[in-house]
C-alpha cells in the first residue's frame, strides 16, 4: 500500500494527511493527553482547558471536533458509576453462529443499557464465546429481565459475568 502525504494548512499550522486521514498535530496531542483525565466542572470546561494548554477555546473546541471526526475521539463523555446511582450491569458474553452474528448484534444494540458490544475469537474450546457486550439497567431485575428477552430474541444463552471486585477502571495512554 502506498503511502499518501499530503500538506494541509489548518489554522496557521502545518498537518500532514496520511492514507486520507489527518494525522495528529502536536497540539492535538496535547489536547488529547489531556482529555484523558477529567474535563473541569465548570461553566466553560473548554475555556479552562484552553487557559490551562496555553490555546485558544475555540481551537481546542474545532481540534476536538476535527478528531472525532477523524474517529481518534469516540465520543466526549461522562463514565457513570452504574452502582453507586443505584443501576445494575454486567459484562455478558454469547457464542453466536458465523452466521447470525449481525443479527443478534443488532438484537443487542436494541437496548439502550449496552454501553459496548464487540465481536471476538472465542479460541477456548471450552467456552467459545464470541459476543461480548456490556449492559446496565435500572435493577438488577431489569437487568435479567432484559437479558432473557435477548436469549428469547435471539435463540442463545447469554452467559452473565458481573463485577464482584473492580481492581482498576480506566486507562491513559502516552499520546506520542
């Protein structure tokens, strides 16, 4: 595959354009490094970050457009702790036929309590699972309820694995 390079001027700043996608500036890495942590509670979150980096609010507010845009930010927002207001979730996993796995990813996607849904190599012989999602729900009632309304929907079981002790939650890379 050829490797496409291409100059772009954004804001007075020189980016490079690799196999049609933006590479990341210096200044996108900063604001991505720092977006990692928690955005400031205040009334112009954008602005304190701007104060914060040395930039200007609206080229950080544009950035982080452009880099959602560009798929390198999913999505800005909050991680909510499902236990502590008083929700259920689990981790809960399925082996799905080559075949079917569109639909009952569809089926999945359906309910607005799965956070995630990705399909993966179930290599274990022993528990060939390959749909792995996570879901929440108001109770734990809820939470089963909607659960077997996936099993029944779909024809599979659904094996849940909930938390019984969180060792760690989160991640922050090294943005290079």
């Amino acid at each position: 595959m050829a490797l496409c390079i291409v100059i772009k001027v954004f804001d007075s700043r020189m980016r490079v354009k690799v196999n049609n996608k933006m590479a990341l500036s210096e200044i996108d890495k900063k604001i991505l490094q720092r977006l990692q942590t928690n955005l400031p509670l205040t009334h112009r979150p954008f602005l304190d970050l701007a104060k914060e980096l040395e930039l200007d609010e609206d080229l950080i507010i544009d950035r982080i457009k452009s880099m959602i845009e560009e798929k390198y930010v999913r999505r800005l927002a909050p991680i909510l702790n499902t236990q502590a207001i008083g929700n259920s979730a689990t981790l809960a996993a399925m082996q799905v036929p080559e075949d079917r796995i569109d639909d009952v990813a569809e089926v999945i996607n359906g309910y607005s309590g799965v956070s995630h849904n990705y399909l993966r190599k179930g290599r274990n012989k022993e528990l060939p699972l390959n749909i792995w999602f996570t879901m929440s729900a108001p109770s734990q009632e809820k939470l089963e309820e909607n659960i077997k309304e996936i099993e029944d929907r779909t024809g599979f079981d659904v094996r849940m694995l909930p938390t019984t002790k969180k060792f760690k939650i989160g991640v922050k890379f090294k943005i290079c």
